[in-house]
C-alpha cells in the first residue's frame, strides 16, 4: 500500500480471467475465476519524434528488444521464509466468551502447515512467533495464503480471515522487496545483516543491471558513473566492520535518486496485513503483523532464520516491606478529648485479587505509623512487553485459562479504619516495577516532584532491591495533594530463590520481622479499654478526676457531719 513500491506491480500486472461478465459481487465472481494472466501492457511512440534512438529503462536500444531485462521463463526455485509475529483486533468467533482461539494455517502450492495444535487459547490479540520455510517453484506457487482459525473442541472450525501475499510480484520487483535492507549494517547482534548478499555484492548486481560502471570507494563518497553520494557518518567500536560495506548501504538507501534507472529499495520492516473473511465481505477481521524473506536457491546457502519465538515469562516473588508512614492526614476525633487523629493501615496489591493489608496502627495522633510489616505476592514477566501475565479462567465452564497482560504495578493505598462505619480512604501510590521513581533516603524530601514524568526512575528488575520514601496522593477539589509518605523496601527475588529461602507474611516466621517500637497511645478503645483510661482518661483529666474525688470525699464527710450533729448534740444536752 506504500505508494512508491507501486503495489510491486512495476513488471507485472495480475489480471484476473473469469468466465462471464464480472457482476460487482465480490463471492459470484470469485466462483467466476478461471485463472489469472500476468503480463505488462506500455505502449512506446516509433519511432522516437527527435528521431533518436528509443532506449529502455536499462539503456538499451529498444529495437534489441525492450523486454531484455526481464526474468527468464524458465521455473525458478526460491526459499521463503514467512516470519508470522501476531494477529492484532481479530475478530472473536467463541458467542459465550467474546475471544478466539486462534491458530494459523498456512499455504504455498502444495506445502501446507496447520498449526492446529498450537492453538491460543481465549486470545484476539495472539503472539504467533512463527517462523514456516518453503521451497517454492516460480510461476506454479505464486500465491502464498496465511489463515487465521479459531479452534473449537466440540464443533468445526471457523475461519477469522485470510490475507493472500503474490510473491512472485514481489521477487521479481524492480524495489527488491524479497528480503529489507537494514538502516545500519551489522556483522553480529540480535540485528545483524540478514540477506545472503552484501550491501557491495547488492550494490553490484544494480549496477550491472543497469549497464552502470561499478561504484567507486573514495575516502568520503561514493561515485558511480557522474553520480556521486557522500557519507559522512563515523564507524565506532566495530573492528570487523567494513567501512565500504556502510558506503554501499548508504548508496542503497539513495537508490531512488539515481536518474532514470534509480527506484526506492524495500526497507527492513513489518507488515501489518488486513484479514478477510468471504463470508463477510469487505469487512476487516483483524490484521496480521508478518514479513517475508525470499532467497534463490543457488550455491551460495541462505543466513539461518531469525528465531523471533516469545521469550518465556519469568517468575517472580516480590516482598514489599511497610516500614513507616508520615504525615499521614488526620481525620477522626477522639471521642474524649477531641483531639485529630486516624488509625492508620496500608493496603497493597498487583491484581486486586491477592490484595494484602497491614495490621492497623490506632490513635495516631500525628500521621506517623510503624508496621514493619511484609506484603509478598508472586508475579509472572513478560520482558519483552515489560508486561505482568496473569492467567486464570474466566468462567466455570471455561475449558482453558485465558492468559492477560497487565501493566506490571505495584499499588499501595493508605487508609483510615473505623469500626462502626466506612473505612476512609486518605491516599494512594502507585509504581510501574520496571520505572519505579527514583524515591528519597529521607521523609523530609519526599515531595510531589519525585512522581513527576521526567524525575528518574528504576528498573526493579535490574536493581532487585530498592528501599526509599514515596509521597502517597490523593484528590482534592480536582488537584493531586500530597497525603503523607510511606518508607518502603521492594525486594525482587528470581522463583527459584523464593522457593529455596521462603519469608511469611506480615511478621510471620520464616525470617519474622521485628513488632514496630509504636507509642503508648496506639491502641483500640473498644479492644483495649484499660489502656484507653490508663493513657488517653488519665492523661488527660487526672487533676480533675483528683479534684473531683477530693469534692465527693468532702461532700460525704460534710454529709456524714450534717447527718450525725443532731443525735450528737441531743447526747450531749441530755449527758450534761
């Protein structure tokens, strides 16, 4: 569909051979096809009006033959390589679950792979990483077809779509699509040079074809004929590199400019084809990302194919250790004194469904609280994605587990317990594992700016082990507030290693954490009532409860003395 690669029709023309008028329903004339005729139709002035003579694109002399440069009829055999990375939006095909469960089949001549086995299951945007060599005979397998199907257990098989690739247009086009040329030359690396033939040998072979002088290597540019194509790009680092093997890439990616005889060389890319269903035509069902290397078979042996499989996802357990909390806001009113206060606990999770809390830590009365307490959860990592791959079924009647990816986040949420209402929340943290901000050694400067998208950041899987301080957040009348910070250890230790050295949860053996030094006033009222007179009563109101018992003590004795002095008296009158 690239506009200067002229659908690889620049030598041939598919003409399409049907039996019958064509009647615009794409499946009637479908059954109406009866073959396909490939030719080229241009039509040339003769002779020449300034009465030079008529040469064609190559420099010939058209009365020689204007058709001298094209490929010879006599069969041809190629390897193909179709390289099938993923299918992306297709189309689901399963009514009671919304997904596919796709596989691929495909089909050159005679040569067919059904991959029916290796089916994906619950998925509709499947990671193939595919790789199917072909030995092909040009003109007979001309027409390469990559299905998409979806596997069901109890009923046929359902096609989502098909695209179908002519690669025989494409191996003999002037633009060389049959295997991309690279942006940089490489000897080695996961990029290195993947054609048979050198940039030189490729360089070369145009310039003979062309009827052009071969390129000439001076120290700065390269010259061909009149034609002349600077470099001034500086190879470092690489001592087996060849600097004229550069120059001649670089010829090639001006290709285009050179006069008359100059087009535009397929680059080194991935297509993402469109899929089709006959069934429903015109109406896409999802693409296909894919790309195809063609080599003729000759003495020279091919490079071997790229391994482009997904590599396997890693497991891990990470172990978030709560240290403190400050500044935490203060929400709740002591019932006595009337003082601020919030009981404080931390709750964390990677997907909700494992999330973990803290024990609480009451009557904080300054947004300070102490949990040394542990979180460990166990997250499966997809590198490449940088992705969490989380896998369960869906439903009961689930036949396989649907595998998702999720951003790989740690989330943290502070809030307030209360027991008669509730909770309330007071604000939350959340951290890409593999861009964690960078954090703070110390509360004073954990700030807002240590979230901010250019602060510095940390790949946990790189690092293993981070410990610092991270501001919590929260919304205030459509703003980010900063609400209270948390000291925080992440520790990232490879399956294998968790298994062997196991940790328990919160403060639980094996390797126990210390209980947190908490003050005196942390308690609950309704847990711990002795405490709640002992430190918040008596704290509080001990002069006055001591004033207030030396009242009632008075007052019963002044009673007691009222109640006595009649009796007392008349004793006295009558004993005198």
């Amino acid at each position: 569909m690239v506009p200067e690669f002229e659908s690889f029709e620049d030598r041939f023309t598919a003409f399409q051979l049907l039996k019958g008028k064509v009647t615009g329903n794409v499946v009637e004339d479908d059954k109406n096809k009866v073959g396909i005729f490939k030719g080229h139709i241009a039509i040339y002035r003769w002779p020449h009006p300034s009465g030079t003579a008529c040469r064609t694109r190559i420099g010939n002399d058209a009365a020689l033959g204007i058709c001298d440069d094209y490929p010879s009829p006599e069969p041809l055999k190629v390897l193909v390589r179709i390289y099938v990375i993923r299918g992306i939006n297709l189309h689901p095909r399963d009514p009671l679950t919304g997904k596919s469960d796709p596989y691929l089949r495909v089909q050159l001549g005679k040569t067919i792979f059904d991959e029916k086995k290796m089916y994906i299951a619950n998925e509709l945007n499947p990671i193939f990483g595919k790789v199917f060599e072909i030995d092909a005979m040009f003109p007979k397998d001309y027409l390469l077809t990559i299905q998409v199907w979806d596997y069901d257990a109890t009923s046929s098989d359902d096609l989502i779509g098909e695209t179908k690739i002519d690669i025989e247009n494409r191996y003999y086009s002037r633009h060389r699509p049959h295997c991309g040329i690279s942006r940089i030359y490489t000897v080695d690396g996961y990029n290195a040079w993947r054609d048979r033939e050198s940039p030189i040998d490729i360089l070369n072979y145009l310039c003979t074809k062309n009827n052009l002088p071969y390129p000439e290597f001076l120290e700065t540019e390269v010259k061909i004929g009149s034609q002349r194509f600077p470099f001034t790009c500086k190879i470092e680092g690489n001592a087996n590199l060849d600097s004229k093997e550069c120059m001649a890439l670089n010829v090639l990616h001006h290709w285009h400019e050179f006069p008359i005889c100059g087009t535009t060389l397929v680059p080194e890319h991935v297509e993402q084809r469109p899929l089709f269903n006959s069934s429903m035509p015109g109406l896409e069902q999802g693409k296909l990302e894919l790309w195809i290397d063609m080599f003729g078979v000759s003495d020279l042996p091919p490079r071997p194919a790229i391994d482009i499989k997904p590599k396997p996802p890693e497991d891990y357990e990470l172990r978030v250790i709560v240290w403190n909390t400050e500044d935490i806001p203060l929400v709740d009113n002591q019932f006595l004194t009337g003082e601020k206060c919030s009981d404080i606990y931390v709750k964390g999770w990677l997907t909700y469904d494992d999330h973990q809390k803290t024990d609480v830590h009451y009557n904080s009365l300054t947004g300070e609280g102490n949990f040394n307490w542990r979180f460990v959860f166990r997250l499966t990592y997809l590198k490449a994605e940088q992705m969490m791959l989380v896998t369960k079924k869906l439903s009961v009647f689930a036949k396989d587990a649907t595998a998702q990816r999720f951003p790989c986040r740690l989330n943290l949420q502070v809030w307030d317990n209360d027991h008669f209402s509730p909770d309330d929340f007071l604000g939350s943290l959340t951290i890409d594992l593999p861009k964690i901000p960078k954090g703070s050694t110390n509360s004073k400067n954990c700030t807002l700016k240590l979230m901010e998208p250019d602060a510095p950041t940390i790949n946990l899987f790189k690092a293993m082990r981070i410990k610092a301080w991270w501001p919590f957040v929260r919304l205030e009348n459509e703003k980010h507030v900063q609400a209270g910070k948390v000291e925080m250890e992440l520790i990232l230790v490879p399956i294998e290693e968790a298994d062997e050295n196991p940790v328990g949860l919160g403060r639980h053996p094996p390797e126990p954490m210390a209980p947190p030094n908490r003050p005196d006033t942390s308690f609950s009222w309704f847990r711990n009532p002795w405490k709640a007179c002992r430190f918040i009563v008596c704290r509080y109101y001990k002069w006055k409860i001591i004033f207030a018992l030396c009242m009632m003590l008075l007052t019963v004795l002044i009673g007691c003395g009222i109640y006595a002095f009649p009796g007392y008296f008349v004793k006295r009158i009558l004993g005198a």
